[in-house]
C-alpha cells in the first residue's frame, strides 16, 4: 500500500512509492497526471493545448420555513457546466480556424464542439458533446510563447460514473401510454372520488 508509513528510516522508500504512482510508465498508473492525458476536440487530437479544467456546479436553492432558522430544505435547481482551455497559439492554427469559436458572420450559426480529455489507459475523465467557446484570450510577451486561453460552456456532461439514480430512489418503469396533464389530473381526482368514504 502506497503512502507514508511514519517510520524514519523508510524516507526514501516512501518518496519513491508516492513519485511512482504519478509518474509510472505502466500503462494503469494509481493516479491521474497531464502529462498522461488525451485531449480531444471534435474527435482530433490537440497536441497544441496545454492544459484543460472543467467546473460541474449544482445550483440550489434554501427553502425556509416560519420559526426555523435553519433551511428546511435544499431544492436543486440545474447543473451547470463550464471551464477553460489553455493552448499555443500556432499561426494559421486557432480556435477561429479550427471553428471552434464563432466569427462575426457565424455567430448565429455555431455548431456546438465535442471535448474529450481521456487517461492514457483509456479511462474516460470528462466529456461533452455540446460545448460553446464563449471568450478567447491571448497574451503575447516578448520573451515568451503566445499563450491562449479560452472559456467555454457546455450542457451536460459524462465522467467515469456511468449516470443513476442515487441509492434508495424508487426507480418504477411504467408501462402507460402518454397522457396529457389534464388526462391525469383527471384520474387523479376520479381516484380520489373512489376512495372517499360516505
């Protein structure tokens, strides 16, 4: 078991174990690094990014009550998702050329991009296939590479866990047909009626 065991002569074994579970060369290392990871836009490879980072935000909202200081309730609202993008700039190569972001002319048109970061074993970390580049950023300096940053947002998302239910939710497959809201409210109310006693 990799970690520090608190024993001092072992200093060195357990600097080497907790070096090697993040830069191992096997191909199923215990933890995740960049320098193992793919990045995928569109499907393609990008060897001119650098780094990528994702933000998955539930929003919700506190429902109080009367004589309760404490919320009695906490009501999810939606999930957002958004993140960032950090690359070189190579001429004739851009977010602009590779239509990942919108032009002046296109704007209203975009298709959405697809962005996939994937371990080298392939695991997937994240992925999705509605992504908007919403800023772009470049800061050019004279004694260095033009870096580029962009911003983007995405509606929904998938990562290593497969999306379920939480434990204990009652997940009822109904076989009915479709109905209308009236349709039920109706049949609710004739339940209702059937189980009212006179």
């Amino acid at each position: 078991m990799a970690g520090f065991n608190n024993r001092p002569n072992d200093i060195a074994d357990n600097l080497a174990q907790n070096v090697s579970n993040v830069f191992s060369t096997k191909q199923a290392a215990k933890y995740s690094s960049g320098a193992r990871t793919i990045l995928k836009i569109n499907g393609k490879v990008v060897g001119f990014a650098f780094g990528i980072s994702w933000r998955i935000q539930t929003q919700g909202i506190e429902i109080t009550t009367i004589d309760d200081y404490f919320a009695h309730e906490i009501a999810p609202q939606r999930v957002t998702v958004d993140g960032t993008l950090s690359m070189l700039h190579i001429p004739g190569t851009s977010a602009g050329t590779e239509l990942w972001q919108a032009d002046a002319l296109n704007f209203l048109f975009q298709q959405y991009i697809t962005i996939e970061v994937r371990d080298v074993n392939d695991q997937l970390l994240f992925y999705t296939s509605k992504a908007m580049v919403t800023m772009r950023q470049e800061d050019v300096k004279v004694d260095a590479l033009t870096s580029v940053s962009l911003q983007w947002k995405a509606i929904g998302f998938q990562d290593e866990r497969k999306p379920e239910l939480a434990e204990g939710v009652q997940d009822q497959v109904q076989n009915k047909q479709p109905q209308s809201r009236l349709q039920q409210e109706v049949g609710n109310i004739a339940n209702k009626l059937r189980n009212f006693k006179f």
